[in-house]
C-alpha cells in the first residue's frame, strides 16, 4: 500500500516490508553474522590501548570492539568480525546506519554548505525538519519547534520553555527516568551512579515522584497516576508547577512500560493545573515503539515532546515540538546555539524520515516487537531468572531477578551481556538496579538476524545458569 510522504520533496513510494532479501541501509554489507577472531580481536586490542591512553577514562565502553563499517543489521569490526546489532546506538539508527536517503542528502548538503548558524543567516532544511515534526508529533493543534544537539539540550530547552510560559519554577519528574547528563538534566534523572555520583550539587526546584512500575507496584495506571498526583499536590503544590516531564516508556530506567491510564491520568492533571505536559521521546520517538511516538498508543497528546536519538540516523540534531503559543513564550535570543539544527544533521533527517515513511518501520517495529515478545515469553518459561518481559514495538526489555523473588540480579544480567557478546551479539543493560537487558534492534534488520540473535541469547542464559 503506498504510503503518503510529507511535503519535504519527497517522492511517493511503494512500501516495502522489511524481509531478510530488503533490509534498507548501509554499505553492501552482508547481512549475516561472522566471527573470525575472539572479541575483541587483536587491531581492536590494540585500538583499544590506544585509546586508554588519550581518551578521558570517565567515557566508558560497553564492547571494546572498534566499528569499520555498519548497515542494516550488523556491524563490522576492524578484525573482519561481523555482530548482530541489537543496541542501534542506543535508538538512534533505527532507519540502519549510513541509510541510503540519509547519505543522499547528507552528501548533498555537505556539497552546498556545512554551517552558517541558522541565528545568523537561517537556512530552508531548518524549516523543513521543523514543518515535518509538527506534522508527525501527536495532536493537530498548531505546533512549532526549535532543534539542537542533544537530548539533553532538547529536554533542558523544554523547562526554560515551560518556565517562561508558565512563570512557575518547579518541575516534576519520575523514579528511574533517565533525561540526560547536563547539570540539570543530572538534577531531573533519578540513578545515581553512573550519571549523578560527585557531581553536585544540582539544579534546585526539581522533584521527584514514583513512576508507574506494573511488575513491583502491581497499580492499576489511574491508581498509579493518583499516587504521583497526590505527593506533588501535598509536596509540590499544582500552583507551582511548571511542567511534568516523562518518558512514556522508560529508557535508562529499565525499559518500564507504564500501566495502561497512567499517561493520560497525568497530562489531564497537566491540563487542569495548567502545567505544561513534557513527553520526553528521545529513546521512544520515530517508530521504535511501533508508532511514530509512543504518547500515540494511548492518545495522549503532550503540550511539548522531546526528541533526539533516531531523528537523523545517527547525526547530531535534537528538537522540541509543541504548542505554538508555549513555544513562543522565550523572549526573542532565548532559544538556540551555534550548532542547533546544523544544516548536514537537518538533512540526514530529512532523510531519515523519508526511510520511515516509505518503508512503514512503525509497521516493521511491530512485527519485530511480536517476535521479540513470542521469543522472549518463551525463554522466561524456561529460564527462570527472567522475571519480567516488557516493552513495546522494537524497544523490549527483559528483567532479570533472584528466582522465586523480584529482587535485581545484576550479577546474571551482566553475564548474559558479556555471554551474547563473546557469540557476536551486541546487547545493552539498563535499570536502576542494572538488572535488565534492553533490545533495540535497527527497524530495518532482516528476519533471519533477528532470530539468530534471539537464539544467541536463549544460549546465553544456558551458559550463565
């Protein structure tokens, strides 16, 4: 069926399915895994040793192997090793990497002009990525944005926003969500190491309510919303609040899926309160939960979303979305940045949007977010340190305890990691307690690579238990 494109000079196309003969994205690259050496092999060693030896030891690794090339599911290594990628970047080529619509324009931009500063001289791709996110973010009320680097920087724009339309000063955020590593993106994310630990001190005025956690609270959403509702009326106070930020799934925090009303109890809070409603979607937008943004499962429509990670495939660019007259509320020269909705990143967006829309990967996410959920259900039968499968679309997580108990087992967990690893399959962990494995897969990876990676981990756990 084909697909509609959005008025950015695109051409409309047939939608194609993700199969193991179509996956989009990348060099050539052949899409099965190989390992020629252990991991990691021996030019990754000895990169490695480079780099401890001139890079700032606070930057960590998850696997010390050092990428040639990537594309649709795989990655490359430096040793001729080829891994299944189900990490993404942590979310941000869920189109594949170097996309063949993102280096297009990419190539072209770089052709005209790599930089001018859209505050000094403005540029149209500034303005097309702008358009094109008012028409993809929930609601169909009048919106406008503003682009810049990073998560963080989009989420930190997002409070002044709210702040000068409200004239409030207190923001509200949530138990495990992960907004960033800023200073006052530290003050609004909850785990402390690695992301808080000396640090401080921090942004004042920010606090911090439970989230919904079905597997630990076991709360209906709407009892789960007056939790939360009651501690920042009696703590807080609703007069004071500038805006709720939420991630409507949980990254970092553990991949924690709120129940059903939860969201929808809080942004009408928001609405009666006149606080403003924040989505954070940077982990969560652009198709990866089987939606073009994760607030679309339930309806909920926010006054401002956040985004970041899969906008460009895999260039820098970061945005807030929202209501035209909240957008409007900085004083003119309140908002920007040198490098803010550069012209190369605006591009690869560009580009990175028309590969979602011409091959429906919030259709593909889906599919793989059914495999994924089947597979996983499976091993947890089986398996009986999983405690808990959650997740939606191509953002799946498992949660890893103690058996018999729902106490984190972060032991197993990282023994699993390091087991899908060594057998060529890039997995990430996650949660407060660091007892989860996160799964987020290129929505472009073929059939055949999903299921092996899948396989890999069942192996895994039978090696660890």
């Amino acid at each position: 069926m084909a697909q509609e494109l959005f008025a950015l000079g695109f051409r409309h196309s047939i939608v194609v399915p993700m199969t193991d003969s179509t996956a989009s994205g990348g060099p050539s690259l052949p899409q099965e895994r190989r390992l020629v050496t252990s991991i990691p092999g021996p030019r990754s060693q000895a990169l490695l040793e480079r780099r401890t030896a001139s890079v700032a030891a606070g930057v960590g690794i998850t696997l010390p192997v050092f990428v040639e090339r990537a594309g649709g599911g795989v990655i490359a290594d430096v040793d001729g090793n080829s891994l299944i990628d189900f990490g993404s970047g942590i979310a941000v080529v869920g189109v594949g990497n170097a996309a063949e619509a993102v280096v297009a324009r990419v190539q072209e931009q770089v052709a005209r002009f790599t930089h001018t500063c859209f505050m000094v001289t403005p540029y149209d791709v500034y303005v097309d990525v702008c358009e094109a996110l008012g028409r993809l973010t929930p609601g169909h009320h009048e919106k406008k944005s503003a682009l810049f680097n990073s998560g963080a920087e989009a989420v930190e724009n997002a409070v002044k926003i709210s702040r000068s339309h409200t004239g409030r000063q207190a923001v509200v955020v949530f138990d495990h969500g992960y907004h960033g590593r800023t200073n006052l993106t530290m003050a609004l994310t909850a785990k402390n190491m690695p992301y808080k630990h000396g640090f401080g001190p921090f942004a004042p005025e920010v606090y911090r309510v439970p989230m919904s956690y079905p597997f630990h609270d076991g709360l209906e959403g709407a009892a789960a919303a007056q939790r939360a509702i009651d501690l920042i009326d009696k703590q807080v106070g609703a007069a004071n609040v500038a805006c709720v930020v939420i991630e409507p799934i949980q990254g970092e925090g553990g991949f924690i899926v709120p129940a059903p009303g939860f969201l929808p109890a809080l942004a009408d809070w928001c609405r009666q309160t006149g606080a403003v409603f924040v989505a954070d979607e940077i982990q969560t937008g652009f198709c990866r939960t089987g939606d073009w943004f994760a607030c679309d499962d339930e309806n909920v429509v926010p006054d401002l979303v956040t985004t970041a990670k899969g906008i460009a495939g895999g260039l820098p660019l970061a945005a807030v979305t929202g209501r035209a007259e909240i957008m409007d509320a900085p004083h003119v020269g309140g908002l920007g940045g040198t490098y803010g909705g550069n012209p190369v990143a605006c591009a690869a967006a560009l580009g990175a949007i028309e590969t979602m829309q011409t091959h429906d990967l919030a259709a593909r996410a889906r599919s793989i977010g059914e495999v994924m959920r089947s597979r996983l259900t499976e091993m947890a039968d089986r398996h009986d340190v999983i405690g808990d499968v959650r997740g939606r679309g191509a953002m799946m997580a498992i949660e890893l305890v103690r058996p018999g108990t729902r106490e984190p087992d972060a032991a197993v967990t990282g023994a699993v990691a390091r087991a899908c690893h060594a057998e060529g399959l890039v997995v990430l962990t996650c949660g407060t307690y660091g007892n989860v494995l996160r799964f987020l897969p290129p929505l472009v990876m073929p059939d055949h690579l999903l299921d092996e990676g899948l396989t890999i981990l069942d192996k895994a756990f039978a090696s660890t238990s």
